[in-house]
C-alpha cells in the first residue's frame, strides 16, 4: 500500500475485467472500469473546481427564499406570540410538534445507513452514507426548534436542562418533553461527531487537491494533521466502528422517546404501547423516502450514476417496502386494540379517524402512505428513477399526515363533547413549515457545494475490494 499526495491510501491490485452482471449482483456497487484516481478527481471536483449545474443555483435560490420566509415566520412569532398559529383549547400542539416528530424521523435514516449497515457490512451504503449523514444533521436541527418555538418563550428554554440556580427551579423528569431535550441533543452529538469522524480522510484529501491557498488552509484546520499514515488509519477506523456502535441504540431510542410524548398519557389515541416500534418503523419508513426524493435527482444532474447505482436505488427502495409494511402493522394493530380493548372512547377515536370531520385525510393518508408504496413490489417502478421519486414523494406525505392525525386528531375530540373544537392552521403555520424545509435544502445545497458528497476513502475502499474479487 502506497499514500497518493499524502492522504489517499492507493492499493495496488492486477486489473481485472468487470463483469456485466444483473441486478443484485455484488459486482454492481459501482460501475465498471472505476479507478482510484477517477472516483477522487469526480467526487473532489465537485467541491473544488466542477461548476455546478444551473439547477443547483436555481434550487439554492427557491430553499434560500423558504428560508427567509421561516426567518420572517419565527420573527413574527416572537413578536406576537403562539396566537398567531391555530393552536386553541384542546388543541393545544399543532403543527409545530408535528413537524418536530416528522423531522426527526427524517433524520433517523441517516443514522440507519451509516452505522446499523456498517456493522452489518453492507457495502452498498458506501455511496450515499455521507449524504444521509448530513441530511441526518440537518434534520434534527430543524427539529429541534419547533418545540423551542412551541414553548411561547424560547429564551428562556434553558429552564428544561438541570442548571444549578438560586431558585431551585428542577425540570420535572417525569416528563417527557425533558426526555426529548436529552435524548435529541445525545442524538444530534454522535450523529455529529460520527459524521465528522468519516469525513476527516476526505478534508485531507480536499486539501493536498485544492489549488488556492485560503482552501488549503481551510481544508487543512479541518483534517486534524491527516497524513494518510498506518497509525491514522487504524485509529480512525477505531474510532469510527466505536461510533457506529454507539449511533445503533440511538437509533431505536431517540424516537422511542419521542414517541412517550404521546403514550405515557392517557389520552385515547395517544395511549398505546405499540407506539415505540411503530414510530422508530415509520421514522425509517419517512428517513429513507427522503432520502430517495433528494438523492435522485442530485445524482442525476451531477451525472454519478457510475457511483450511486441502480443496486443502491433498488435497495433503498426494498428497506423502504419493508419498514411500509412495518407501519401498516402498525395501523392495523392499533385499530384492533381499540376494537378488542372494549373501551368506549378508544373505538370511538379509531371511527372519528376514519369518518369524522378529518376523515378525508385518513383516507388520504392509507392511500399514499400504504396503497402506492406497493408499486414497490414491482422491479421496473424500484429500478425507474422518475417512478421511485414519485412513490417517495407520496411516502413522505403520508408521514407529514399521519403525525398530523396523531397530533391533531386525538385532540380535537377527547372525553368531554364540550370540550371538542376543529383545528384550522393559519398562513403562518404553513409559512413556518415551508421555511423549515427552505431551512434544511439551503444547508443541505451548502453541504453539497464545499463539502464531498460522497465518501471518497471508502469509495477507493470499495473499488480496491472489487478489483480483489472480494465483493
């Protein structure tokens, strides 16, 4: 093994001819006649010297204006207050904690790819594991500022955390709204440091490549003194499987938790106990969609169909079928355990769902969150790009409904008639939703255009293992 400019580990192997093999095959991770040099030169391009396509600077432009708009959205409620949204008595969380949970359980694939598949060794998560990394950052920073707006007062948020003061003001730790601020900042640190931990090769990388001096430098801070040395490769690799290790639990914990929010009350419709597994399924289900809806056409309009192959897109989208079935068990169940359970107000939250006033958006929600996934059986729609975008596309739509339902539809209705009253969200509502989808494109263009994409080291990893006939 030899060091190429320093940092990039270069494994001499005899060349071998690539196979034209069917789909699955483990030769397909990545293209045929891929070399070193060239996955380096295409991924480092891109952050370096590769002008970007007109769609990036148009797609910045559109997230940077929804990225405004949530700016304007936040300063207005910190002006005026909640009222503004269309939170009222019962209906007390609204759309704020339903973007929490479907944000954070965007974020759960990333984890998902990056550390469950490393220990199990699936190498076809090589190509895309750094994207879903940020992606995963992004996410739970978007997440976590809806249930500071939420508070009516965010400055003074600190009021959750177990700080020593004068007036002996304690969090209550039976609740778990102070589950969710431990749990959420334990999962945003080692989701962090796991991600930075992978991409401290390539900054080097980026580094011995650059050619303007400030990028040198930059890079450089970044890479911690990265020499690509036998030393360097064996504590990285360490530090990395450690992290993988402790990213795995996070990844059924932090939403299981976020999940209490709803099923230690008792509210019919919050209180059950399938609610743990199921939302952690339907995190995954939700991660994974969004990952195909941003990663198809970055890969299309970067043209790295040779590093992102059908195999990738035909994966992802069998992980997807499988947890959509996971969250279909998940609906039949808890209709089920309402029926079986005999409980008046349990039966009658499961019929309101279905034909009460939000009734329509049950139904839309089994639609695109359970009937149109099943195209998936079907090769041609997981191995079409336009047709997997379109399935992913309903999927994260179904996800966004079915915390809404949740959230919303348990709510407006619970023991006392008296007490029942509609929910209507108001234009600020939707204005700050948008904006926290501007909020997570315009990072995530910015993570694209100065930072690799893809990992470059275990791209060269995994060109070197093919050529040793070792996939």
């Amino acid at each position: 093994m030899e060091t190429l400019q320093g940092s990039e580990p270069r494994v001499r192997v005899p060349g071998v001819p690539f196979p034209v093999t069917p789909l699955g095959h483990p030769a397909d991770l990545i293209a045929p006649g891929q070399t070193y040099r060239g996955a380096s030169d295409q991924i480092g391009d891109i952050a370096l010297h590769h002008p970007h396509p007109k769609a990036w600077f148009a797609s910045f432009v559109m997230a940077f204006g929804l990225f405004l708009l949530f700016c304007l959205a936040v300063g207005y409620l910190l002006y005026r207050g909640v009222g503004i949204w269309g939170i009222n008595i019962p209906i007390a969380w609204g759309f704020a904690i339903t973007n929490f949970v479907w944000w954070i359980g965007i974020g759960h694939a990333g984890t998902f790819i990056s550390a469950i598949l490393l220990l199990l060794f699936q190498k076809w998560r090589t190509t895309i594991n750094r994207f879903t990394e940020a992606m995963t950052l992004f996410a739970v920073i978007c997440a976590g500022m809806f249930p500071l707006l939420h508070l009516g007062r965010p400055w003074i948020f600190y009021f959750l955390l177990p700080y020593p003061d004068t007036m002996a003001l304690w969090p209550q730790f039976r609740s778990p709204l102070v589950w969710d601020v431990f749990a959420v900042s334990t999962y945003f640190t080692v989701s962090l440091l796991f991600w930075y931990a992978g991409i401290v090769p390539d900054l080097a990388t980026l580094r011995d490549k650059a050619v303007s001096k400030w990028k040198r430098r930059v890079y450089g801070m970044g890479a911690l003194g990265w020499r690509g040395s036998a030393i360097h490769w064996q504590r990285h690799q360490s530090a990395y499987l450690l992290l993988g290790g402790l990213a795995t639990p996070l990844v059924l914990s932090v939403h299981s938790v976020v999940s209490f929010d709803f099923s230690v009350s008792q509210l019919p419709g919050w209180h059950s106990t399938i609610f743990p597994p199921y939302f952690v399924a339907g995190a995954i289900y939700s991660g994974f969609a969004m990952v195909l809806n941003l990663i198809i056409p970055i890969r299309r309009f970067y043209g790295l169909q040779n590093l992102i192959t059908v195999r990738t897109l035909n994966n992802m989208a069998c992980v997807t079928l499988a947890t959509g079935w996971m969250v279909t068990y998940g609906y039949i169940m808890e209709a089920f355990m309402a029926w079986y359970s005999g409980e008046i107000f349990e039966r009658y939250v499961m019929w309101n769902r279905a034909f009460g006033p939000y009734g329509w958006l049950f139904w839309v929600l089994i639609s695109v969150n359970v009937l149109i996934p099943q195209l998936l059986w079907s090769r041609r729609v997981r191995t079409s790009e336009v047709g997997l975008f379109c399935v992913a596309l309903s999927v994260n739509v179904g996800m966004w409904l079915e915390r809404f339902i949740i959230v919303v539809q348990s709510l407006h209705r619970d023991f006392v008639p008296a007490m029942w009253k509609m929910y209507f969200p108001t234009k600020w509502d939707w204005a700050t939703l948008a904006g926290s989808i501007g909020l997570f494109l315009t990072l995530l263009l910015l993570f694209i255009r100065y930072l690799p994409m893809i990992s470059i080291s275990e791209t060269r990893e995994l060109i070197a293992q093919e050529k040793e006939g070792r996939l």
